[in-house]
C-alpha cells in the first residue's frame, strides 16, 4: 500500500510497459571474441567470453560482469 498525496497515475506511469530490450554486440580484442551488453557513454559489459585459449578465461579483466570501455 502506497500513502501518498501523489495521484496513482503518475506514480505507476510507464509500469505496465515492457522494459527496452538491451543492446548486445559482438566484440573482438586481441584475438578474443566476447559477446557484450552495451551500457553507454563508451563502456560496455562483458556477458560471453568465446576463445580457444584456456589462458584467456583466467584473465580477470575479462570476467563476465567485467565493464570494458570501448574506446581508448
């Protein structure tokens, strides 16, 4: 229950909706690829590391859930 002198149209404005979908892409860095989700203002996170070298995934810059920025 909300107590609120606010009326309940503005207060549960846009709830109904479906929520954007996130924006994913496919990035390439040395040699590695990983799937991203793009978050703005230049940064992306890591959701997907693909590589044949084991050496890649003990890199912890590269973690799922890691934030990479995207441009230098």
């Amino acid at each position: 229950m909300i107590w609120s002198i606010v009326p309940d149209e503005f207060i549960f404005q846009g709830a109904d909706e479906p929520p954007a979908p996130a924006k994913k892409a496919t990035l390439h860095i040395d040699g590695v690829t990983m799937i991203v989700e793009v978050t703005g203002f230049g940064e992306a996170k890591i959701e997907q590391l693909i590589s044949p070298h084991p050496r890649d995934y003990l890199k912890p810059e590269w973690a799922p859930g890691s934030v990479i920025r995207l441009f230098p």
